[in-house]
C-alpha cells in the first residue's frame, strides 16, 4: 500500500516515467523491485557505485552501473538483420524531420553556466569519487534535482574523461524524483560521439526509448559516428535499419553521416551508390555530401573523378564551396602539382569564390606542412602582392619547412624580412629556427640565435633550450649540455621530462653511464620519471659493458621510486646475466618478476632456456620449460628452435619428443617435426631422423620434401645411398615427387655400388609419373 501512495504521488508531481516490465514477479512482491530500481533517496542497501552501502566509504572507483541489460540481447538481435552495403531508404514527410531537430538543440552561454555556484559544487562532489561516502552522495543526489538541464549538460561535458559522464548519466537517471530532459540524451549522444564509447552510445539510445524519449535520426547519427570511431563500420551502418525499424525515417543530416562513415571507413563505392539511394528516396545531397566524397576521392588518388564531380554539382543544383576546392588543393599541395593548385584558384574564381586570404593561408600551411617552403613561399609573396596580410603563423610554417630541409640560411632571412614588415617573430618561430641550426651541426650560431631571442624581447622556453641541448648531445658534447641544464634555474626555465631524456641518451651514446644513472636519479628527484623504454636502453647499455650488477641496481630503484618498469626490462636484464653466463642470478631474477607482479613471457623463458642448454643443464631446462607451460605461457617460434636445437645436440630425441607435444598442446607449429629432422642431420644422427620422417610424410607440401631432399642428401653425402632410396621410395608412395638431379645422382651411386634393380626403380618411378621419357630412362 505505501508504494502504491508513493508510485501515484510520483505520477502526479512528476509525470509518468517508463520503466522494465517485471511481469508477475513485480506484483507478487508488491511492486518492490520496481521501487528499488528506480532508485530511493533514503535506501539502505545500495549507494552511487552499485555496493552496498556499508562498504561505499571504503570504494575507490566512481563506480555507476551502466545499464540494466535487460533487452541487450533482443537489440543485438535486430542489429544482425542489417545491410552493410545501403538500407533500402523511405521518406514520405521531411517537414517532420525538420520539427524533430530541434529537440536536441541546448539553448544558452555554457560558458555561463559553468560558472554557476551549482555546477560547481557538483563537479567539485564528483572530483572527490576516490573518497565516495554516503554523505557525499546524499549530496550528489539533493544537487541533481536542483540542476537545470542546461546545466546538467554542462556538468557531463565538464568531464576529461568520457566515461565518467556516462557513469554519471545512468546513475541520475536511476534516482528517485529526477529524470532526464531530453537535451540531456542528446547532450550524453554527441559527448559520446567524440569517444569509441560506442557500446555506451548504444545503451543510452536504448535508454531513450524506454523512457519514451522522443528519437531523431541526429540521435542514430551520433551512434553511427562513435561506431566509426570505434572502427566498426558495420555496426554503424546498422544504425540506419534500426532507426526504420523503429519508424523513424532518414532526413539529410543522418543520410551525410552515413556517407561521411562510409567514406572514412575507405568504402567510397558504397558511398556513391549510397548517394544514388538518397537521391531515389527524394532526399537530395547538400554541399556537404559532395565535401565528403571529394575527399573519398583525395583518399584514393582519384583527383580527375574528385574535379568531375565538383564540375557537376551545379547541374545538381548544388553549387561546391570552399571547401570543395581545398579538399584537392590540399592533395596536390602534397603532390606539389603548383600548376594544377593555379588551375584550380582559377576555378574558384571563375565560379565567384574568390580566393581571399583564407585561402592562401591554408595554401600556405599545406605546402609547408608537406615540406614545400619554396612554393608556399611563393604563394605568401601573392598574397602580399593581392593586399592579404600574412600573420606570423604563416610565416613561422614557411621557416619550419625551410628548417626541416636543411635550408636555415633562407630561415634566417625570412627571420629578417618578418622584423622589415613589422611582424615580430614569437619564441615558436625562434625556436624552429635554432632546431634547424642544431640539425646541420651549425651549435655556435644555435647559440647565437638563443641570445638574440633575449635582445629582442623573446624569452627562449624549455622547447628552445631542449633544442640547443639536443645538437650539442648529438655533437658529443653532453657535458657543456649537462651544465647549462644544472644553470637552469639562474637562466630561468624549467626542464621538463623530454630535456632530462636528451641529456641521459647524450651520456648513454658517450659511454658515460655513471653520469647517465645520476640524472636519472636526478630526473626522478624532481618528479620526471623514465618509461619503460628509457630504462630498457640504459640497461642494455649497463650489460653491453658488462656491468650487469649495476644494470640491476638502476632497474632496482626505477622501481622502487615507480617507474614504469616492465617485463621487457626485466627480460633485458636476465639476457645481460645469461650474456655473462651468470645463470643463477638470471633464475633469481625470474622469481623476483614474480614478486614484483611482472608476469614473463615467452621471450624471458626463452632466454633462460637457451642459457641452460648452453651449459647443457638439459635437467633444468626441461624443468623450466615445464614451469613456462604450467604457467600458461604460449611458445614462440623460436622457443622450439631453441629447443630442437639442444636436445638433438646431445641426441636426448624422446625426452624432445615428450616435450613437443606438451608445446603442441599450448601452441600449433606445423614444421616443428622439420625442424627436428633437419636439426638430427646437421648433428649427424641420420637414425634418429629417419624415424621420425613419418611425421613429416603426413603431407605432401614444399616443406615437408625439402625436408626428406636435407636428409637424402645426409645419406648420401656419410655413403648410405640405399637409405636415401628408401627416403625417395617413401616420397614416391605419398605422392611427392623427390628432385631429378638429384635422383639422377643417387641412381648412379646405387649402379656403382651394384645396386642395379634400386637404380632401374628410382628412375622408372619418374616415368610412371611422366617426369621422364623412357629414352632418357634407356640411355641412363
């Protein structure tokens, strides 16, 4: 009775929300679980993250449920009816399509709204989640009814992380006397439309029909966009045949998207012909579904097909833009086809765009951005000529792509000509600059430039002293490097992450390692931290001189101080001790991976193994193999030639046979019994090898004959030439054909050693299967 006084005051204050049908279930409980799932303010057992409410205080993830599930399977199920190549299109009112837009349309400043004291301070409740307790969500809750929708908006885009938003999306929606506007769905589908959040993107559209929220195509448009995002260009697709499905018919906006994903998903047939279908339809193209097939076109190098169709949007009564002009421009400023960009502003100008300084600017930055400085230089000068006033940005991409081509001279003066024309350069251009100098190896003018940056007022950044201490590393003069970065302080720039990498490579390449651990201690001190790959290549360094010991040591306390040490580090360090046939500390190194939560792979193991058989400790290197695969440790390639190759060294084949076949069991290899085979005869152990030979008689493949002919040529070559006939006997009953010369040779040894009846077989098999005439057969 008390849920049902509160369902019918909910109804009456705050309208009618749909909710998951419980059938029966839900009127046997007495309409229980419909009133735990929406969610209740004063509820005891279940908080913001899906917990109980006991252990909420102690949870240290922002954890919202994300959907109830509960027609997961159904939609999935509808999806799989969808067409990948074009829906079959039905329009019959576009008015309404146009009344729908605006349903999702947010009225109002953001920026306004963020400054609100409510938004704030819900921001602020959701910046603590690390530290979530009920009274933070009791907060949280109250806050949320409180909230315009604007605002509610500006509360998930507020986010750096998508998914938090979503979390925070579907939790709100689960709360008592609160329910989204419709802005917010589409508010959650655009932010989402932004990420490869597609499963989620999914979800909320869902959400909005069970809430019988109104649906337009831009809401399925956005879906298709985060599933392109996402890679999944089928799924998207599928959008199309859900939304008419559920009776909501296509307009132009959703129709672009479609050709915009087909597009960016490399399928420029499908978008054509799906242009075709929207023209059939009665939805005719805009400017903007031509924009994006004449970038399909670019895509592909099919720049006549992309001109063609922009001379036939007028006859479409679709007349191109600017956009259609620079999305060839932009590909022939990569070709450096100058002559045909000319044509084209022709062009524009002849269909009354006229190429104004918008135009030349991006010019300007394709061409330098395509290391073309000599043209984009060109157009600059047009530019000018015309009355366009070209800012720093334009300039400073020109002296960047001079600079990338090893033409700082010419940098320099268009340095010069910008101080002339009363565009000062910024610290970027400066900076580009004095990189190209570092480049050519020219560090006395790099310095130069750094002084000048001072008397003209420029103030040189962490960008521009990295720069000089990058060409003098690379000039071998890291010391003079390492003491203008100690003089940082009184110069008065900060290094950063990149700076102190500089100058710990300078050192490695130098050979002086000392000094190149003391900076990453150094580095480390104030608050920089090494990757993974930083610290792999000191370590191979420390090893390749052979100070294995102190390569642990400085792994150590990477380490210890939270460094990003990984498996590869570890592995790197176990080579080095296995380098210097140290096996037992490789071994203790491996428990220490262990305890250190790094799980090996295969590569360590692989290390180690080779190690062992290297001091023929066979025993534990079959132990170890046994602990790899315990461990579920897939074998590579060269884990079985590692292998193969020690156990047949010392002729030990049926304890490698056994452990074959555990390897097999983790991991197919089709020509690991060739290699066994190959491996026995290189040794010598001709015996061995020949038994083994049905095994690789299993098939009649390239590989598998290469194999018998290795070890037919082994019986020949040690004087068994009956045993290589038998090889070549078998080959013949598995319908594999041996080499003729071969066999040619091996029928004359049999003849000299008064094997007359094998040698008359050998060759008559080859004319029984037609690789040799019987004259050639009489004359042998």
């Amino acid at each position: 009775m008390v849920y049902y006084m509160q369902r019918m005051c909910y109804n009456t204050t705050f309208g009618t929300r749909s909710r998951p049908n419980y059938g029966e279930h839900d009127n046997a409980n007495g309409g229980y679980e419909r009133f735990r799932e929406m969610g209740r303010e004063s509820s005891e057992d279940f908080g913001a993250f899906g917990c109980s409410r006991g252990d909420s205080e102690n949870n240290q993830n922002f954890n919202f449920d994300e959907s109830d599930g509960s027609d997961d399977e159904v939609e999935e199920g509808e999806e799989s009816d969808g067409n990948e190549d074009y829906m079959e299109l039905k329009l019959t009112d576009n008015n309404n399509n146009a009344r729908e837009e605006n349903v999702c349309r947010v009225e109002g400043d953001e920026d306004d709204e963020s400054k609100h004291p409510l938004v704030r301070e819900v921001c602020r409740l959701i910046d603590l989640r690390s530290t979530w307790n009920s009274k933070l969500e009791g907060e949280l809750r109250h806050l949320l009814r409180s909230l315009k929708p604007r605002q509610v908006c500006t509360v998930l885009r507020s986010f750096e992380d998508e998914r938090i938003a979503l979390k925070l999306f579907y939790w709100a929606d689960r709360q008592w006397r609160y329910q989204h506007d419709p802005i917010v769905y589409y508010a959650m589908l655009e932010i989402l439309s932004k990420t490869k959040l597609c499963q989620g993107a999914k979800r909320v559209l869902k959400l909005m029909a069970r809430r019988r929220v109104q649906r337009t195509p831009e809401a399925f448009g956005l879906v298709m966009v985060s599933y392109s995002r996402a890679g999944k260009l089928r799924n998207s697709l599928r959008m199309l045949t859900l939304m008419q499905k559920a009776g909501i018919e296509p307009n132009l906006s959703v129709c672009n998207t479609a050709v915009h994903v087909l597009v960016m998903g490399n399928r420029l047939e499908k978008a054509l012909k799906f242009m075709e279908r929207m023209e059939i339809v009665g939805i005719r193209p805009n400017v903007f579904t031509y924009n994006c097939l004449i970038k399909g076109y670019c895509n592909v190098h099919r720049i006549d097909d992309a001109l063609k169709l922009i001379a036939k949007m007028p006859l479409k009564d679709c007349s191109p833009d600017k956009i259609s002009y620079y999305s060839v421009m932009g590909f022939l400023c990569k070709e450096k086809r100058i002559k045909e960009v000319r044509g084209l502003i022709e062009k524009m100008n002849d269909a009354g765009l006229v190429a104004d300084q918008v135009t030349y600017n991006n010019l300007i930055h394709m061409l330098s951005k395509h290391g073309h400085g000599n043209e984009a230089l060109e157009f600059l000068r047009e530019a000018e000529t015309k009355g366009f006033h070209v800012d720093k940005v334009g300039y400073t991409a020109i002296v960047h792509s001079f600079c990338k081509e090893r033409n700082t001279d010419m940098a320099k003066e268009i340095v010069n000509e910008m101080f002339s024309k009363d565009c000062i350069p910024d610290v970027v251009t400066y900076t580009s600059v004095l990189n190209g100098f570092c480049r050519e190896g020219k560090l006395d003018q790099a310095k130069t430039m750094l002084q000048q940056m001072y008397k003209h007022g420029c103030k040189p950044n962490t960008v521009s002293y990295t720069s000089l201490l990058n060409g003098l590393c690379q000039s071998g003069k890291t010391l003079e490097a390492r003491e203008m970065l100690n003089m940082s302080e009184e110069d008065w720039w900060t290094p950063n992450a990149i700076t102190y990498s500089v100058v710990m490579h300078g050192f490695r390449r130098e050979g002086k390692l000392v000094e190149a651990c003391d900076l990453v201690e150094e580095m480390i001190r104030k608050g920089f931290f090494p990757n993974s790959v930083e610290i792999n290549l000191m370590i191979q360094s420390l090893c390749r001189e052979g100070k294995t010991n102190e390569a642990k040591k400085f792994m150590e306390g990477c380490l210890q101080k939270g460094c990003a040490v990984n498996v590869v580090n570890f592995t790197t360090l176990i080579h080095g001790y296995c380098q210097k046939d140290d096996l037992e500390a490789a071994l203790s190194l491996l428990d220490d991976m262990y305890l250190s939560n790094k799980h090996p792979d295969a590569v360590t193991y692989t290390a180690l193994v080779n190690a062992l058989g290297r001091k023929g400790r066979i025993e534990e290197m079959s132990t170890l193999m046994a602990k790899m695969l315990g461990k579920g440790v897939d074998p590579t390639p060269v884990t079985y030639r590692t292998v193969i190759h020690w156990y047949c060294q010392i002729g030990r084949v049926d304890d490698l046979l056994k452990l074959l076949e555990k390897m097999l069991v983790r991991q197919k290899s089709r020509t690991v019994y060739n290699q066994v085979i190959e491996k026995l005869c290189s040794f010598g152990n001709l015996e061995e090898a020949e038994k083994l030979l049905t095994k690789v008689l299993r098939t009649a493949s390239k590989i598998d004959a290469n194999t018998c002919h290795i070890l037919m040529d082994s019986f020949l070559s040690r004087g068994f030439p009956m045993s290589a006939y038998r090889v070549a006997n078998r080959m013949f009953n598995r319908n594999m054909i041996p080499d003729l010369k071969f066999c040619e040779k091996l029928s004359k040894r049999l003849m000299s050693e008064g094997n007359l009846k094998e040698a008359d077989n050998l060759m008559l098999w080859f004319v029984e299967r037609g690789c040799r005439s019987p004259q050639n057969q009489e004359s042998v």
